[in-house]
C-alpha cells in the first residue's frame, strides 16, 4: 500500500461501513469530517481517527489528508467531490457517482485538471469473486456469452421521507439498487447499444421497482430488476454457449459460485473468507492507482462510470424520473 491518509467525508451508516472495513485491512484513517462536530467526534472516537472536523471544508484543507471517500447522499456527491479535487485530494466516490451522466464529466474533467484521482466506489466489481469471474470469462471458459441477469430487491421503508423515497434526495430503486446489477451486466458484456427499461413509481414519483433489458455487442442480452418494496433472491448468472456462472446470494457482496457445463456437472466451485463486508478491496485499488500515478482502474475506469450514469439517465428518461433541478 502506499500509506495514504484518508479522510471521511459525512458520517452515515455506509461511512461507517466503508471505515470499519479499512481499519480491519489496516489502512490509514486520519480524519473525517461532518456538518455537525458531535458527529464527527463521535465517529473518530469509535474508529480512533485522530482529527474530527465540524465541516467539510475544514476536512479537505486538512493537510494530513490524502483522499477523500465521499460517503453524502446523491444529490451532493457533485459539490463535495469537487471541494475536494479543488483542495488538491484524491476522491473515491460512493456509488451513485452522482445524479446523471453530467455531473460524472464534471468531477472526471475536474479530477484530470488537477491531475488527481477520481473513482467510482462500485464496491462490488473489486470483490475476490468479482476478479476470479473475469478470469473464467477472460480464459473463455464459458464460450460465446448470450445472457447475463441479474436482481437487487429489498424491502425497504415505504415512508415518502425515507432517503430512498426521496426524489429530492435522488431517490428511488434505480441509484441506490438497480445500480448494482447493471454496471455488472456492463462489467460483463460492455455497454448497451439498445435499452429498454419499465417502472412502477410510488406516489412521491420515484422508482419503487425496474425492470432493464439491454442488447449488448453480437446480440447479447442482460436484464436485471431492481425493487425497493420486496426482498428476492438476489442471485446472478452468465449464460454462455459453452458453461455458465452461477452467482449465489447476495451475489453482489463476499458470495460464492459455480461454474456449470450444459449438462449440469460443476467445473469449478469458488468461496473465499473475506473479513468485514468487503469494502476494503476498492480502497486498496485506488491506493494503488495512486501510488502508479494512474487517473483510472481497468475494472472501473473514470469514463465508464461516466457512461454507466449516462445508460441510468436513459432508463429514467424512459420511466419517467427527473430529479429536482433537472431539465
């Protein structure tokens, strides 16, 4: 690792996630930083963070801090991230990077001025099962790819003023949920060069389910569904001519796999012990980005989180979704 010194920008449920997973990797956590300096005395006493700020401007002019893990709700990813790059520190963004395809060019474009790091925190794709599935389909283990699917469904508050009901707040299933499963199909088969998507809204207008169908290059397919009103299965699969993939749940955290030939017989079966949730992996990524000197990762690079919140856009374009302040 390089020794960079992070810095916690808010103090939520998925900071103190994301910073519990860092101290177990024994990663350096020097300062956070809150709106409110309770909260973030409170937050550095539970993780033995030596500086806690009352603001966030305070916490990026923090010269002992290196990046900055941007961990706000959607709607301030764009302002917070670019006080940080403006401040001179690295950004390693919660995912949704932002609302739309828009701010994402804003923060990439910021980050290259500046020669600075900016990364999506797409925890899932850095994930030991994650990388030994783009091993399998890089061997062609699996032949010709023709279907990847996947689903992120819980059961969620139904209370218009819960965060994820919020349009205000970018709520709905879409960002916080459906994110999930197709940045994976894209992760699988590239970009879609068709989309389809359906919706049911709730009363407040944001996405209470979605459903997505891409076609990708050569015809292939995914789908993915996407629900905040019920907890399914939560499993993927990749569909190849040859052998398939078989995600368990909750496929997009530490899980374990098969891959399957036609007839049913199990060519190999993975599991790993990852210790906390598995949000470490992306931090240690983006350390070493840094340490190379690089500006993006080849599992995920800066333009394709781009492109991802460009294909988000579209489906909401075609369910009907504008956030306040859009046009």
């Amino acid at each position: 690792m390089t020794g960079l010194h992070w810095g916690i920008l808010a103090t939520g449920g998925i900071a103190h996630a994301f910073t519990s997973d860092l101290r177990t990797a024994g990663l350096d956590v020097t300062a956070v930083g809150s709106r409110r300096i309770d909260s973030a005395r409170a937050f550095a006493e539970q993780y033995d963070i030596a500086h806690a700020h009352g603001s966030y401007e305070e916490l990026v002019a923090d010269p002992d801090v290196d990046i900055v893990y941007i961990a706000t709700p959607h709607p301030a990813h764009l302002e917070n991230a670019l006080l940080a790059l403006d401040n001179g520190k690295h950004v390693l963004v919660e995912k949704p990077f932002t609302l739309n395809a828009a701010e994402a060019a804003a923060i990439r474009d910021k980050a290259a001025e500046k020669g600075l790091l900016s990364m999506e925190a797409m925890w899932t794709r850095y994930l030991p099962h994650m990388v030994r599935i783009r091993e399998i389909l890089a061997a062609g283990t699996l032949g010709e790819i023709r279907v990847v699917s996947a689903d992120h469904t819980q059961k969620i508050s139904t209370d218009p003023a819960h965060r994820l009901n919020d349009l205000a707040l970018g709520g709905g299933a879409l960002l916080d949920l459906g994110i999930y499963p197709i940045s994976f199909a894209i992760d699988v088969l590239g970009l879609p060069e068709r989309i389809t998507a359906l919706a049911r809204l709730s009363d407040a207008g944001s996405d209470a389910e979605v459903a997505t169908s891409f076609v990708h290059a050569g015809g292939a397919l995914s789908t993915s569904v996407s629900s905040s009103r019920g907890a399914g299965m939560n499993v993927a699969q990749i569909v190849g001519t040859e052998a398939r993939i078989e995600i368990d749940r909750v496929w997009y955290t530490p899980t374990s796999f098969r891959v399957v030939s036609p007839d049913g017989d199990v060519i190999e079966e993975f599991t790993a012990e990852v210790p906390g949730r598995g949000m470490q992996f992306q931090a240690q990524a983006a350390e070493r980005l840094v340490a190379a000197g690089a500006d993006s990762h080849d599992i995920l690079s800066i333009d394709e989180t781009v492109a991802i919140m460009g294909v988000l856009d579209e489906v909401r374009r075609q369910i009907g979704v504008v956030y306040p302040g859009e046009r």
